[in-house]
C-alpha cells in the first residue's frame, strides 16, 4: 500500500526510478509495481546539471528509488549518490541502489552519506525492500532520526592516507565506534585547512559521525574540527 504519513499527511503514490541501465530499470519497476507505487522510469537522456533532473521528477512523484551510477551509459554526469542528497535537501524521499557497495561506500557514497538514510545493494531493492526504505526515509525527512543515523561529536585517528581510483582517501580509528576496525572516507571531507595542517598519520581530530551505525558503510562524517594532542602518559598516545 502506498505510505501515508500521519504527522505530515505525505502520502507517496508514484515512485520515480533513476537508472542507466535499462534492463535493471525494468526489474526496479516491477518491484516498485508490487511495493504498491506507480513507476516513473528514467533511463534514457542525458543531464549534465542535477538541477535539472531534480526539476524532471518534483511535483511528478512522491518518491525516487535511484541507482548510483549513472554515467556509465551516459544518463547524467553526476552519481547518484549525489542527486538522493540533493533530493534530501529537497524533502523528497529518496533510495540509493548500487551492486558496487563493497567499492562505492568508503569513497563516491560517502561523500554524501549524512544525506542518505538508505541504502540498499540489488538483491535488497526488492517490493518489500523499497516499501520500508522510503518509509525510513520519509521518517526521516519529518524529523523521526533513528539511532543509528544520529550525529554525535566522536574523536577519529587518521591511520593511513592513501589513493583510490585517483581521489585522496584517509583510513581512520573511531575509538567510540569500533577502536580495531579502520574506516576510509574521501580526504575531500576535511576543510582545507584541517587538510593542509592535518592530514597526516596519527593526526587526531574531531568530527559529528552517526557512532550508533551497525556497518561501517552507514557510517557518515561532517563538521570537522581539530582535537589537541594527547599528552604522552595518556591512554590514546
């Protein structure tokens, strides 16, 4: 059945589809179909702006299920990750699909992350699947933030700094989420300053990251800040 929500009367009927590629359009469609939404499918085209496929779909649909990668056959220069936060912003609801996860998350997703409620790989995208995730992320958008997506002001290590597919990547220690498990995010997050006075190994910093995530993929990091260096005798040295 189509959502209905019960603090905002948003009631999601027609469910925009983004994706390049046609064959998993169709499949997208059909599950959209059985979620109980009417599809409106998008793979053909090409937008250079993501103003200007925002502008295609508002006040055509209540909702968007939106694959990643875009480029690949040439439908918009964008990733997708990037119009679901602008759709965020927007108030729209909006899932990501992508069966690159394992690649996509550390770097072109997380980018964006603190403005994806849900994500979801190709054999999650199923009726049931899109159904809960534009509830979660209409829940969102009115203001209903789970814990596992809630912002707090945790400490980070820098333990690696590297390249991935040409994009400067930082590894770092989360001590509040998980003190043994490394997590890599874009070095492009960081303000410039912090990144020409900062980056580098054993670098300690500040920033809002959603600790109560379950996967290091949900994890999302904003609003940096540089932390004081611990003395010698102190447990984090």
């Amino acid at each position: 059945m189509p959502l209905l929500s019960n603090t905002a009367n948003y009631e999601i009927r027609k469910v925009a589809i983004i994706d390049d590629d046609k064959s998993e359009a169709e499949m997208a469609e059909l599950e959209v179909e059985s979620a109980g939404f009417e599809p409106f499918v998008i793979s053909k085209g090409h937008f250079n702006r993501i103003e200007d496929l925002a502008k295609m779909i508002l006040g055509k649909v209540q909702g968007v299920v939106c694959d990643h990668r875009l480029s690949h056959s040439g439908l918009a220069n964008f990733p997708g990750a990037k119009l679901v936060a602008h759709l965020y912003d927007l108030k729209v609801p909006a899932i990501l699909i992508t069966q690159y996860a394992d690649i996509d998350d550390g770097v072109s997703i997380r980018n964006w992350r603190d403005k994806i409620p849900v994500l979801l790989s190709r054999d999650e995208a199923d009726a049931s699947g899109i159904a809960q995730g534009l509830e979660h992320c209409l829940h969102e958008l009115q203001g209903h933030i789970p814990d596992t997506r809630k912002p707090h002001r945790a400490l980070l290590r820098i333990v690696d700094i590297g390249t991935e597919s040409g994009e400067k990547v930082i590894d770092v220690i989360i001590p509040g989420w998980n003190p043994h498990r490394a997590v890599r995010f874009p070095a492009v997050l960081l303000p410039k300053p912090i990144r020409k006075s900062h980056m580098k190994e054993g670098a300690r910093l500040f920033a809002k990251i959603n600790i109560g995530a379950e996967k290091a993929s949900e994890l999302y990091f904003k609003d940096f800040e540089i932390a004081m260096e611990p003395d010698v005798d102190d447990d984090l040295a």
